[in-house]
C-alpha cells in the first residue's frame, strides 16, 4: 500500500468582515469548496479534524464546536477531532489529517480551520488573543521581553486597545533592530510588498496597495509597528483534503513531502538557533530532503511585518539577522528570489487565527498548480511550477 499523503483538494472563503454569517456557514463554504476541487463529497471523508478558537471564547461553543458547525452541512456520523493550538490551529489539523492517512485508518481526511473574531465590541475579539500566552506568568513574560532593550521613550509610546501579541511582537522587533540593525524602513518595505500583493487576491480581507512612506506615517500601534504592519482582525475559514497515492490517479494531486509539529523550549531570547520556526524549518528540510535552495514560493506567519523578517531568516533564506536588507533587497517580491506571501500575508489578507495555516496552504497549492494563480489576475507574476513549499525534484541536504 502507497500511503504517501497527498493534498487533493483545497478551499477557503474571502477574509474580512462577515457580521452576518456563523462560523458554521463559513466553514461549510470552505470544506465544500475543497471537496468539489478534490471532485469528492462528504460521503467520501473519513475524518475530519476542526480547528477552532472564537467558537470556544467568543460564542461560547466550549464543547464539540466542530460537530455543530459541521453537521448541517452533510458530515453527520462522521469521526471529528476538535483541535485548538492557537494561530497553527489549522496547521495543526492539516497535520493530524497527513498522520492520519499515512496510518491508512481512512482514505480521505479533511482539515478545516474557522475563526469569527470580528465582534461588535472591538475589545471582544482582541481578548482572544491575551489567552495565547502564560496567562499565569503573563506580567513575568512581558516585562522580561521590555527587558531586552531600553525603555521607550515618551514620545514612542502608544495608548489604546491592542492585542498584548502586537507588543510582544514590538519588542522583539526593537531587539532585533538593537542587535541587528533592522531599521522602521525595512519594516516597511515588508508591509508594502504585502498590501502589493494583496491587490490580486480577490479573497483578502485587504486589497489596497501602501507605500512604505505612507506605512511609516500611519497611525502607531506599538513602536516600531504601525497600523498596515499588523494583521487585521477578521473572520475565514480554509479547509484541505488530504488522500493517499493509492486512492487516487489524480495528477493534480500534490504530495506531501514533509510535514512537522514542534512546541516551544526554554532559551535565551536571543538564541536564534533554537527559535521553535528554525527548528521547524530545518526538521522540515531534512525530512523532505531539501534546503532552502530548492523553494520557489513562501507563505509564513506575519502577524507583524517583524514576522516576515524573523521566517525568512529562520527558513534559510537569509543568514540570521538579514532578514531587513533581504527583504528590502526585493527578494521576497513576486519576481524575486523567493517570493514570499504571494497572497499578501496575515498582514493584508486577513487572520482568521485558526484558518491562517490552511489559508497558507491553499495559496501554496494555487500556486504550484499550473494556471490557476494566473488566472487570478493576468497581471499577477506566478513563481515556477517546479516548486511551491518545496522542491519535489532536488534531493540536496540542507545544511550540509
């Protein structure tokens, strides 16, 4: 038997603001749209494994929250694990559902990932964010991370609602800027490649494009980061059909070269070495047996163009600590090196936390997949076909 994982299908709603639907009605528009693209139906999946937060924290669905959404929309009676794993929620179903048919204990698996986290009370659907941490150690972990650079300050700070992860994200662009020299501007330039690209993708909660004078002159958030820095707060959802080799002569279908899931360690903050995405990143390489030569096209987690700057770095596609002049170098650009986030990022397509990964992956195979991305907009560069998260043809091992 060829249990070799493949992603046969895939789907995702538009990111934005969606007031009037339920997190059940988008993600049936998601997990349907990814069946029809894998030409099955919900007959056909064996299991399905549900990301969620905002049903849990904000509509209160503590409890089966993916039975309940899936249920009217045709998966009655079939196995469904509930998964919560902050913002790699959906990564972490897609990750379940590879393990999962490897194991040959279905044929078909579906991932799918929903967040509503647009409230009518702004403060509402950034609450959710503050329970992604240590809550118990909340005051210990912020204060040691405004530890790792001098005080801002008057004239810098900021008042006002945010999320507590966009200073976290603050301060550890401000060490990286002390120790690096990463500059407001190479944030910028992050941010405008983002809402650049973002222009083409007609399901991006945004859609304008920024000057990187215009990012650095909006509205401050917490310094160095600005409003078009930061991800929106939006409401998705994004589902993946996962199979294997021998249920299906579809050449569509893309294999699964690699797929890892680690947690966080104790270290010093500036051990970049051993930073949970570097060690994700080389766990991936090695097991795909590739390096960060064979990518043709990234999606990553830019929460906060700081994001970007920290991935591309921890994915080798820049030393450590050139992750600002890379990325101001164009080389994450449509046409560059390695275009990252083709889609625009969480940045300007949205974070809807738990279909953020899924909503990755969907890029990716739209990408990989020869004509789709193109058509999307005639005017939208497509990076190679020979490579979308990595290479199926290069087996060169990384680092040597």
């Amino acid at each position: 038997m060829n249990r070799e994982a493949l992603i046969l299908g895939v789907g995702a709603t538009p990111f934005g603001r969606h007031l009037d639907r339920s997190a059940g009605d988008l993600v049936g528009q998601a997990a349907h749209e990814a069946l029809r693209d894998a030409g099955l139906t919900p007959a056909d999946v064996g299991a399905v494994f549900h990301a969620t937060v905002s049903q849990k924290a904000i509509d209160g669905q503590h409890m089966i929250p993916g039975q309940v959404a899936l249920r009217p929309h045709g998966f009655a009676g079939v196995p469904v694990v509930n998964v919560e794993n902050a913002c790699a929620g959906g990564a972490t179903a897609l990750w379940l559902a590879i393990a999962h048919v490897r194991a040959g204990l279905s044929d078909v698996a579906l991932a799918v990932g929903v967040d509503k986290l647009v409230c009518a009370d702004p403060a509402q659907g950034l609450a959710v964010f503050d329970g992604a941490m240590d809550i118990a150690h909340r005051e210990e972990t912020l204060a040691a991370l405004a530890a790792l650079t001098e005080p801002l300050p008057p004239e810098l700070s900021v008042d006002g609602d945010r999320s507590v992860f966009t200073e976290i994200y603050a301060s550890l662009a401000r060490a990286h800027m002390q120790r690096f020299g990463t500059t407001e501007a190479h944030l910028a330039a992050v941010s405008a490649k983002n809402h650049a690209h973002s222009v083409h993708n007609p399901r991006a909660h945004f859609r304008r494009a920024f000057t990187a004078q215009e990012i650095l002159a909006a509205r401050r958030v917490a310094w160095p980061l600005t409003v078009p820095m930061c991800s929106p707060v939006s409401d998705g959802a994004a589902a993946v059909v996962v199979t294997r080799a021998d249920f299906t002569r579809d050449e569509s279908a893309l294999a699964v070269l690699s797929s890892v899931l680690l947690s966080g360690t104790d270290r010093a903050a500036d051990d970049a070495g051993r930073h949970i995405g570097r060690r994700a990143a080389l766990a991936a390489y090695e097991k795909a047996g590739i390096g960060p030569q064979d990518v043709d096209v990234a999606e990553v987690h830019d929460a906060t163009a700081f994001g970007e700057i920290q991935q591309v770095e921890n994915l080798g596609f820049c030393p450590i600590g050139d992750g600002g002049p890379w990325s101001a170098s164009g080389a994450g650009a449509l046409g560059g090196t390695v275009p990252v986030n083709p889609s625009g990022g969480l940045e300007s397509r949205g974070h809807p936390v738990s279909a953020t990964g899924l909503a990755q992956v969907f890029e990716l195979v739209t990408q990989r997949a020869a004509g789709r991305a193109s058509a999307r907009s005639p005017t939208r560069a497509s990076p190679s076909p020979r490579t979308a998260a990595a290479s199926t043809e290069s087996r060169r091992r990384w680092p040597p």
